[in-house]
C-alpha cells in the first residue's frame, strides 16, 4: 500500500516538471499564439476593405469606427412646420332685414350653399298686398293723368282763339303736372314695396357652407334676432396656424407653404402667407399666421386639423451636408473625407452657403459620391484610419 502511494507522488512529480519545461523551456502556447498572429495578418491582408469577411474570420479592422453621409444633389428645403386649423375666407351672420314670421328654410347646418339661391323665406302675404294696392294706385293715377292731358289739350285750343284767358290755361296745366306726380309717386311706391318683398327672402351671398342656424319654420324674427343664420365663404380658406415666438422671425407675407389635412394626408395644398397678426396669441403665446389656399375643389372644411411646412428656403439640385459634419475655424469651415482606398480621413476645406437647423448648403469643396464623416469629429485629423460603420444618404 505505502509502495502504490508512493509511486503515484512520482509520476505526479515528473508530469508537473514536464508541463512547467513546456511552458517555460520549450514555447508551446506562445508558438500557437505566433501563429495566430500571422493567420490573422493574412486574413487582413487579404480582406483590407470587407468588414463583414473580416469578421468571418475571426478578426476586426483597426480603425476609429464613423458613421458618414454620402454626398448627392438634392432639393434643399428649410422648412418651418407648424400646426393650426382650416377656417372660412370669411363667416358672415344673416338676419331678415324686415321683421315677419319664417315660413321657409331650405338647407341644414353644413349644406353647401350656392350663390343666389334662397336659403330662407319669410311670410309674404302682408308685403304682396302691399304690392297689388300700389298697383291699383298706379292704374287710377294713370287714368286721372290721360283725363288730365285730354283737358290741357282742350283748353290750350280754347285760349288760341281767346275763349278764356292765361290764368285759367294755367290752372288746367297745373292740374295735369299734378296728376303726373301721382303716376310717378304710385310707381316709386310699387318699387318700395317690391323691395320691401325682397326682404322677406334670404339668398347666398356667395358660394358658401351653412354654418350655425338659430331660427325655425314658424318663429317671429326681426333684423335684430342675434345671428339667425351664419354662413362660410369655402371657395378659399385660410389655414390658420401658431409661430412659436423663437421663429417669429423667419416668417413674411408672400412665403409659400404646404398644409396637409388628416383627410388626405399624402395631398398637400399649396398655400400663402396672407396675413400675421401683429400680436402673440395670449393663450398659446404662438403668433397666429394665416396661409391663404384655393379650395375650388371644395376638399377643404373649416375646423378641419391642419398641419402646415412653411417654406423658408427652396433650392434644387444642391450639395448639403449635415450641421454636425461641419467643423467651423476662425476662418475657414472644414469636413473629414473618407478616402476609401486607404481608409483614413482627410481634411477638406469648404465653402457654405444657406444653412438650416439641420443642413447646410456647401458651394465648393465637396461632389457627389464623397463620403463625409458625420461622427467623432472632434477625434478626426488628415491620416486618421477609420471603420465605416453605417452610410447615410439624404432623399428627397
């Protein structure tokens, strides 16, 4: 037994001393990490642009890892978005102009409303009488004026061969004037009365929406009934929308604008800037802006949400760049290039023009194809090696 123990102290002691000569004498992990080393260097080598193959085999690209933009020609647009509501070219409240009881109304809240046609009518009885009564007056002031001119006539010839004198001559003539006055005062007082029928009816003024409506068949109302009816003129329409006051400046009458409504929302209409209130809404502090749209299609109804790009800068087939990509010197604005072929950066110094909250307008320096280092900037120099790790590129 103590044999066997002692054996197995041996064998022990002669495997730990072979192991320890191994590692220490003999390079057998550090040979395999050698030629670890080199598989990895041909692999490189081999696959110097690939990610995605270096990957496969086993190994990463050294290099400070970059998103970049691709450079193309595009539409440039600074756009301002903001958000309101559809609203009537104008909203007009109608009353009868003359008191009576209604007898008839022809649309419904929300009717499309031609212009001329009759939206509503009041009892006409009183003032068609009034008519015919006049009527008769004109037909007996008529014949009081032939009668009157027969007479005139007849005692001109009496006084040509001086059977009565001047003053009687003047007399008969004063008579007929009078009888004329009559016709002429029968026919203004038909006219007024037909005007006075008129009002007995309300027409359209305008191609329009029936909005609020306060009265019904059977009710007395009078010129002063508080908005019997109240119509909205939709040929044009206004979106009217808030200009947070940080942009109340970039704002102009005359800006052209896009306004999209939930109904259609893959349709914008084109609008213009009409009108801006000279004061910020006490309510939502925004400045309210009005943008003028044709609606002769009739797409467009008041009260409809409204979202609307206000137009700040348009220009087509433009080189820009993202704001961050820009690296701004006392003199001089400048961007990284990644040159492909070595897979470093280099410095490129640019020209800018217009620039907006996220892009920037480049005149020279940059064309298309180039791809520009939009990440880790402040870490870039001319040289620096570097991994694409994502491309991005602007559609328009």
């Amino acid at each position: 037994m103590r044999k066997s123990i002692l054996l197995a102290i041996i064998l022990m002691t002669i495997a730990i001393g072979v192991v320890w000569w191994g590692i220490k004498k003999g390079g057998w992990f550090q040979e395999k990490d050698l030629q670890k080393a080199k598989q990895e260097d041909a692999v490189l080598k081999e696959f110097p642009l690939n990610k995605e193959q270096a990957k496969e085999k086993g190994f990463i690209k050294r290099g400070l890892s970059i998103k970049v933009y691709k450079i193309s020609r595009t539409t440039f647009e600074d756009l301002l978005p903001s958000m309101g509501s559809i609203k009537g070219l104008t909203t007009r409240k109608l009353n009868f102009e003359v008191p009576g009881i209604v007898e008839e109304i022809n649309f419904r809240e929300g009717d499309l409303v031609k212009s001329g046609q009759l939206i509503g009518r009041l009892k006409q009885k009183e003032a068609l009488l009034k008519i015919d009564f006049n009527r008769a007056k004109l037909k007996s002031a008529m014949v009081s004026l032939v009668q009157a001119e027969k007479k005139v006539k007849l005692y001109r010839a009496l006084f040509e061969v001086g059977a009565i004198n001047q003053l009687k001559l003047s007399e008969v003539e004063a008579e007929g004037g009078n009888a004329k006055h009559q016709v002429e005062a029968a026919q203004v007082e038909i006219e007024s009365a037909q005007e006075e029928l008129k009002k007995t009816e309300m027409h359209a003024p305008a191609d329009c929406i029936l909005g609020e409506r306060n009265i019904e068949v059977g009710e007395l109302v009078s010129p002063y009934t508080p908005k019997a009816v109240e119509i909205v003129e939709i040929d044009t329409v206004y979106a009217e929308v808030g200009i947070v006051e940080r942009d109340v400046t970039k704002i102009k009458i005359g800006q052209l604008a896009r306004v999209y409504v939930d109904s259609y929302p893959d349709l914008p209409f084109d609008g213009i800037i009409d009108n801006i209130y000279p004061i910020l809404s006490e309510k939502t502090r925004t400045l309210p802006v009005e943008i003028k749209i044709d609606n002769s299609r009739r797409m467009l109804m008041p009260g409809m949400f409204a979202r609307a790009d206000i137009i700040l800068f348009e220009k087509p087939g433009v080189i820009s760049i993202p704001r961050i990509a820009l690296k701004k010197l006392e003199d001089a604005a400048l961007v990284y290039v990644v040159e492909e072929a070595t897979n470093t950066s280099q410095e490129r110094i640019v020209e800018t023009g217009y620039e907006s909250t996220d892009y920037v307008e480049i005149t020279r320096g940059l064309k298309e194809g180039d791809l520009v280092a939009i990440s880790n900037i402040e870490q870039l120099t001319s040289g620096t090696p570097v991994q694409i790790t994502e491309i991005q590129v602007r559609e328009m």
